[in-house]
C-alpha cells in the first residue's frame, strides 16, 4: 500500500530535518527532491548541458557531499527555472512516491505539481532571518567561511527565485498544513508535522 507525504517549503525552513524525522518515525521511504536539481546544478557549473544532466542522473551522484554547498545551490535553483529540466525528473518522483509501504518526498512543488493527490500535504516555514541564520550555523559547523549577512542574501535571493519562477512556484498546496517553525524546537516541529499526517491516516 502507497502513502505519500508531501513537504514543501522554502530553503531552510526545516523540511529536510522534519521529512528524516517523519519518515524514520512512520518507517516510510524519504527523497530530499532539492538534491536533483543540486546534481543537475553540480552537473552544469562543470560544463553539462542541463537538460541531458537532468535525463541522465544516477542514483550514485546524489550522495556526492559536494551538493550541500551555497554555490551549488545557487546552480540549483537557476536550472530548477528551465521547463525540460523539471519535466525529465517528474516521473522518477511519482514513482517513488508511490512506491509500497510509503513515501516522503520533500522540496518546492511536491504537493502542487509532483503529486497533487499525496494523502498528507505540509508546507514548513520560518523567517527568512530565522532560516539565514540556521544555515549561517549550519555552514559554520561545515567548516564553509561565510557571513550571517552573505547567507541572509543568498536565502532571499533563492526566495524570489524559487517563488517568482513561471514553472512550478514554490507555494502551499490548497490543502496543505502549514507548518511556521521559526519559534519551535526541531522537536516541536517534528512532533506537529507527525499530528498532522495522523490527522491524515484517520487516527
Ligand atoms: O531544497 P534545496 O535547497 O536542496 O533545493 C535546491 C534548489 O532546487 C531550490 O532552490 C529550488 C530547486 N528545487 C525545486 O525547484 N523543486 C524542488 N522540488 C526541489 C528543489
């Protein structure tokens, strides 16, 4: 049997640490969907066409630890905005979120577009000052040199762009459940999101 949770968001908002969180406590599977267009991004800035990095992704590039970086992340969102590059991954997320025993996929247009009938729809939120300034501590423990003001920069700019864009916007789905975390604990977050998608499974 299929379940799929979608959890879409802006960059930094907390997605990535509730989707770990809710898929290791309901036993589902979890895709981190940014990590697609970060490999297609990684792809371009070493000189590959978009398009075929999107047609040609492989399993193996996605645990490349070179895809968590700022620069690569900026090459994420700017080729997310070309059409043919969000069509050639749609059909490797619909698979996996219909794969048995359960599924959460977390990014920008997971709800809305990749799989508009998910039985659970999340939208995680916090300020752009609240998510510039978890990251900002995240890339410091990365050892990643960097300033507050630089991060806070990158977050807005990433903002705009991802919400802007013709194809896809990021924006909540009409049923989804809106999560703001900029006051919460990573606990607290975790704890409402899995309310949320019980409230979902009927109990
Ligand atoms: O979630 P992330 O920060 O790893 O995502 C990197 C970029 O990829 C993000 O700025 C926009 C793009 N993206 C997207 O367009 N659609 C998704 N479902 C996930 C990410």
């Amino acid at each position: 049997m299929s379940f799929a949770v979608a959890i879409d968001g802006p960059a930094a908002a907390g997605k990535g640490t509730v989707s770990r969180a809710v898929a290791a406590h309901f036993g589902f599977a979890h895709l981190d969907t940014g990590l697609l267009y970060r490999a297609v991004g990684f792809a371009v800035l070493q000189g590959t066409n978009a398009v075929e990095a999107a047609q040609n992704l492989t399993a193996e590039v996605l645990e490349n630890p070179d895809l968590r970086t700022p620069h690569v992340a900026d090459a994420a969102s700017k080729v997310a905005l070309i059409p043919e590059v969000r069509a050639a991954l749609v059909d490797f997320q619909r698979a996996f979120a219909r794969r048995a025993g359960g599924a959460v996929l977390d990014g920008r247009d997971i709800g809305t577009v990749i799989c508009p009938d998910a039985e659970a729809k999340l939208f995680v939120t916090a300020s752009a000052e609240v998510r510039a300034e978890r990251r900002f501590r995240e890339l410091q423990e990365r050892g990643i040199e960097t300033s507050l003001d630089e991060v806070l920069a990158d977050v807005r700019a990433r903002d705009a762009r991802d919400m802007e864009r013709a194809e896809a916007p990021l924006r909540p789905a009409d049923d989804a459940v809106q999560i703001d975390t900029s006051d919460m604990t990573i606990e607290q977050a975790v704890a409402t999101a899995i309310a949320a998608i019980e409230a979902r499974r009927g109990g």
